[in-house]
C-alpha cells in the first residue's frame, strides 16, 4: 500500500514542478522588477520555496483530514460486510500526522526547488524583457547525455533478470532495472516530444486543417513542460501495462499448466480450498456413476535437509491410482516409489538446491510433535512445483499422512466418471449429493481455470483500483497545465479569436492538444510496461510460469482511454478560453 502511495507522490511531483514553473514564467515581469528593486538571488528563490511550503501545508492538512474521513468511511463500510470493525474505536497515531506533514512538506519542496532555482537565475534586465524562465529555449543536452546513461544501465539491469537464473538476484534486477528506466524516460522524455508528437498528431492538419495544425504545434512548443505533464500520466499506465502482461502470463501459466497436469473429470473442493468433513468424501464415493475417488489432503511439515536448512512446507498426501487423475513428469521414480510406504516426492530444481537425491533420508517432522526418517523415492519435474503449489512440492502416499498426521480431513476430491456414464450425468449426480455443503463445489477442468483466473483478477483488480489515484493526480496535471496555458497565452488566444477563430474552433484546438499529450504518455508507458511485464514474466519462469502473454485488448483500451481523458481534462480549459473577452485578451499584460 504505501509502494502505491509512494507512486501518487512520485505524480504529484510532477504537477508541482509544471505548476511552478508556468507560475514563474507568468510573473516573469514581477521576479524581473524585484530583483531591480534590490532583491538578490536568494530572496527571489525564498520566496518561491515559501509559497511552496504554504502550499504544502494546506494541501498536507487537507490530505490528512481526507485520509482520516476517508479511512472511517472504509472501516464503516467494511462493518456493513460483517467484519467486526468499529469507526469508534480506529485510532490516530502520532506517526499518522507527522508522517503527512513531512511527505507533504518535503515533496513540495524538493518539487519547487528546481524552478525556484531559475527563477533566481535570472538577471534584472532578461526578466524585465519578458524572457523565459521556464527554460524553453534551454538545450536539451544535458538531458540526452544523463538519460542515455541511467537508461543504458537500466536496460542492462533489465537484460540481467531476463538471463538470471536465481529467483532472487533475478527480482532485485528487474526492480532495479524498472526504477532505472523509468528516471531515465522521464529525463528524456523532452526528448521524444517532437519526434513522437509529429507522428501522434501526424494526422491533426489532415482531419482538423489549420485547428489540427495548430494544436499539435501548441503541444510541440514546450518540450519540457509536455514531457512532464505527459510523465505523471506515464508512470500510471506504465506500471498498469507491466501488471497486465504478468497477471496474463501467469492465467496463461496456469492454464497451461492445468492442462498438462490435471487428469480427473472432476475436482470437489472448497470454496476456499480449507478441508471439509469426511462425510462429504463418503457421500461423493456413493454418488451414482463415480468408478475412482482420489482423495488430497494437506499438511504441515518441517524437513531438514542435506545442506543444514529446515524448510517449514506444506506436504500433500494421495491416495495410489494418483496417475488416472493427474498427469505428472517425473525426472526420477514414478508414482509407485512416491507414494510407497515411508517414501516421498519432491521438486528436481528444490532438490538439487539442498543436496537431495533418489534414495536420501530425510527428518520430516509433522505436527503434534511426530517425526519421520521418510526416503526420497522420486522427484517431479513440473515446471518448478514450487510455482504451482508449496516450495518444495513435496507429497507422499495417503498411508504415510495417516500414520504420521492422522485424523485429517480432505481439501480435494479427483473424480472420474463410472464406465458409461457421462460426464454431464456424473456433474449433476455429484451437485445434488453436495447441495446440503454448499460451500464444497464441483469443478471440471474449465471451471478450475475459472477459479484461478478470478483469483489473479481480485489482485490485479486490487492494484489497477489502487493505480487508479495515481492516473487521476495525472489527469488533474493535464487539467492544470491546460489551465495555466491558457492563462499563459491569454493575449495569443484574444488575437486568434480577432482574427476570426470562433469558439467551437478554440475549444477544439485545446482538446486536440490535451489528446495528443495524454495519447503521448500513454504510448512512453505502454512501452516502458512491455518491457517490465516481459521481464516481470522471466522472473516468473523461474517458478514455473512459462508462458508469455500479451493483453492486447488492453493495450488497445489504454490508448483509447489516453484518448477520452485528454478530451475530459481539456473541457474545462477550453471552456475558459472560449469565454475570454476578445478585447481583454488582447490588451493582457
């Protein structure tokens, strides 16, 4: 949660530095006339960095009462649901008002340092002449150089998790290689403003002639300030970008793997994979056409291995006929030498990390205090157990569970159907055997890959929802600099409109401009979100996720969405501009 808070911030920066910026290249006169009037460098900047400070307290104070409300309405709302949650009794520390007051202090400082900064740098005389300050005709080599090289050892960071082949050192890669690339983009990111906005608005003249034109022009006139704007957009989508491509890797992983291992015509289990009373398996062994019941069970275990390392899992028990309902790859043994008497199973890679082989004994101790010398007898190779299920993967035959761990119930039930009967007939029998469990369900194979898709689309949903306050700070960053554009150019818009430019036109000029900046970010993060979930996928492999999945309807849905929230943070701006006094545009200072 606060990795997500952290990401709000990081967008929020991005506002602070454009508003201040354009606030500063709009009293150009004035900074010019205080330091005429005796001011020095340093009290320009001051006061700059004071105004910040003021702003941030009041927007520190308004988030924390916010978040307070905020938070009280959560805990009422999850009391609705049935959690046990009292608003009374939440509690406000000291660290909750403090922490605010110094994030939000400390961003809008460092946010405002930058263009107070030029602001002081200015001389007298180019302010008084109305000269930029924000930087506009500035070269932008220095940029060039700093983010070609933060993005080549962020690229090089990346391509070393795509090689690795430790889960760790692969992870610690992709995280560094993420944060490298994404500083390096926003660096350069001026940089690609002209190239990528010629293409993005190639077709503006064609559709919108001289509107069109002029809109892609507007966009293209201060690289720096759209590169910023269109960052605080990027970093949402980037990382929503990166999140879909790991989540459909992982549902096309799973359904994969699903196919490839599961061989029963139906799995019985609960709801929420916890163990059910026997009786259920019982009723499911007499139901009317079921001919093979192989039961699942769970349990907890502590294994020390060869190495010196105690592994706390959880190990899973089968009944023998396990190969007429699951289908597994064995590098060594079988099925038989697994689920023999005192024998086990295990995964080939979590083997050979610890020392383990065919044959080896190892201390397995379960709970209530039992211990066991259980023998190695085969290990699997299903593309990293680990991934799938519990590290390790360890299983062992339902008499081994029994006599160590006995009296435990049930989690899954594989079910094939009796010679003759259909499956259709075999589902129905098995639904009105368990109508009186309703939490304990049949499952065929799509329903099993059903249930793991929801499961990965809660956290995905979870993340894109938390994502979500990140791309709405960035919408309101479009708004902002739209706004303050057009403040900036009050008398350019009051000659347009002189000229015969109407209202329908303007508005449409500043929506077209809105467009391209927001589909501009989208593009920076739609790339940069390939890249990090295609490596976020290798790290993945490394436990089993093979597959690699592009979601290109989402993809397609970002774009558009870029497109429809430029269109909504450009209709206020525009509607502004388009009631601006012709005359007093004109005579603006």
């Amino acid at each position: 949660m606060l990795g997500f808070a952290g990401i709000a911030v990081l967008v929020g920066v991005f506002l602070i530095v454009n508003t201040f910026s354009m606030l500063i290249a709009q009293r150009t006169r004035e900074l010019g006339l205080l330091r005429a009037l005796g001011a020095d460098r340093r009290q320009v900047r001051n006061s700059v960095l004071t105004e910040a400070l003021l702003l941030g307290l009041v927007g520190s104070t308004l988030g924390l009462a916010a978040g307070i409300g905020l938070a009280a309405g959560l805990i009422g709302l999850m009391g609705l649901l049935g959690m046990n949650i009292d608003a009374d009794e939440m509690e406000i520390g000291w660290v909750t008002p403090v922490a605010a007051y110094v994030v939000g202090l400390g961003v809008t400082f460092i946010a405002a340092y930058l263009p107070a900064r030029r602001a002081a740098g200015v001389s007298p005389m180019a302010a008084l002449s109305d000269a930029e300050v924000a930087g506009v005709g500035r070269p932008l080599r220095v940029r060039a150089v700093a983010g070609a090289v933060v993005g080549v050892a962020g690229a090089a960071a990346l391509a070393g998790c795509a090689v690795s082949r430790q889960t760790s050192s692969a992870a610690s890669l992709l995280g560094l290689g993420v944060v490298l690339t994404l500083i390096a983009t926003v660096i350069a990111g001026p940089l690609l403003v002209r190239p990528v906005i010629r293409v993005l608005g190639g077709a503006f003249p064609a559709l919108f002639g001289s509107i069109g034109r002029m809109s892609q022009r507007n966009a293209l006139r201060n690289p720096r300030r759209t590169g910023a704007t269109a960052a605080a957009l990027m970093v949402g989508i980037a990382l929503v970008g990166g999140m879909s491509v790991a989540s459909e890797s992982m549902t096309a992983s799973f359904d994969r793997q699903i196919d490839k291992t599961l061989g029963a015509d139906f799995v019985v289990q609960n709801s929420n994979f916890q163990p059910f009373p026997r009786e259920v398996t019982e009723k499911v062994r007499g139901t009317e056409g079921v001919g093979l019941v192989v039961r699942g069970r769970f349990t907890p275990v502590a294994v020390r291995l060869p190495d010196g390392d105690r592994v706390e899992t959880t190990a899973a028990g089968y009944d023998p006929r396990l190969d007429e309902v699951a289908n597994i790859t064995y590098a060594q043994g079988d099925s038989a030498a697994a689920l023999a008497s005192g024998h086990l199973a295990m995964d080939r890679d979590f083997a050979r990390d610890h020392g383990v082989r065919v044959g080896s004994t190892l201390p397995v101790r379960f709970p209530a205090g039992r211990s066991a010398e259980l023998t190695v007898g085969a290990l699997t190779d299903q593309d990293s157990a680990e991934g799938f299920g519990t590290q390790g993967g360890l299983f062992f035959g339902m008499g081994t569970l029994e006599r160590y761990a006995p009296g435990g119930q049930d989690s899954a039930l594989y079910v094939n159907a009796a010679s003759g009967t259909g499956d259709g007939a075999l589902r129905a029998n098995l639904e009105e055997t368990l109508d009186p469990y309703p939490q304990v369900q049949v499952r065929d194979l799509a329903d099993y890959k059903q249930l793991v898709q929801d499961q990965i689309a809660v956290l995905l949903y979870l993340v894109y929802a938390l994502l979500g306050l990140a791309i709405i700070i960035a919408v309101l960053g479009v708004v902002n600099t739209l706004a303050l554009s057009v403040v900036e150019r009050t008398r350019e818009i009051g000659l347009l409109r002189a000229i015969g430019l109407a209202r329908r036109q303007l508005r449409r000029m500043i929506r077209l401009e809105s467009v391209v900046i927001a589909v501009f970010g989208a593009v920076l993060g739609l790339v940069l979100g390939l890249v990090w979930g295609v490596c976020t996928q290798q790290v993945l492999a490394l436990q089993g996720m093979t597959a690699l999945a592009i979601p290109w309807l989402t993809i397609v849905l970002v774009v558009v969405g870029s497109a429809v929230v430029g269109v909504v943070a450009a209709l206020l701006p525009a509607l502004r501009a388009s009631r601006m006094n012709v005359l007093a545009a004109i005579a603006h200072e």
